[in-house]
C-alpha cells in the first residue's frame, strides 16, 4: 500500500511545484492535482510525462493508476476557486 503524501512528496522533489495535491483511498489507485511553471507551452501529455518520470518504476507496480489534473500557475489562478481550493 502506498501513501498519497508520499507522491506529493516525490512529485515536488522532481519537479518545481507551486501546488500539488494527491487524493486516493485504497493505496493504489490515486487522483492527483500539479501545478507547475515548467508546464508553460507544453501539452498535456506533455505535462502528464513529466509528472510521471518523477515516479519512476513505482507508476505501474506499487502505484497501480494515477490520474492527472495538471496547471500552469497563470492557468491554476482561474480554476482553483472552481475546484474549491
């Protein structure tokens, strides 16, 4: 069973990070926020991989699926209040 702390934790050490938060119940499945400048001009998948790289061999073994919400800080200001955050 994995901790959804500990991959806000590893997900802040790999990337620069003005927000991320990481939600899941059963240590295993997880549903993550990331807001990161480095995500600036480029795609989502793009910034899906990026976050992923930060987990490694975990994504797909102890981590069994993760599902990304990601953000541009300039982008993050218009939709937090949506989200509640």
């Amino acid at each position: 069973m994995f901790e959804a702390t500990e991959i806000e934790r590893l997900i802040s050490a790999g990337l620069p990070c003005e927000f991320v938060m990481v939600k899941g119940d059963d240590g295993v499945h997880f549903s993550g926020i990331v807001v990161s400048e480095t995500f600036e001009g480029k795609s989502m998948l793009d910034q899906h991989r990026a976050v992923k790289q930060t987990l490694g061999a975990l994504l797909g073994n102890e981590i069994h699926a993760l599902g990304l919400k990601t953000y541009t800080p300039a982008r993050w200001a218009l939709v937090r209040q949506d989200l509640g955050l």
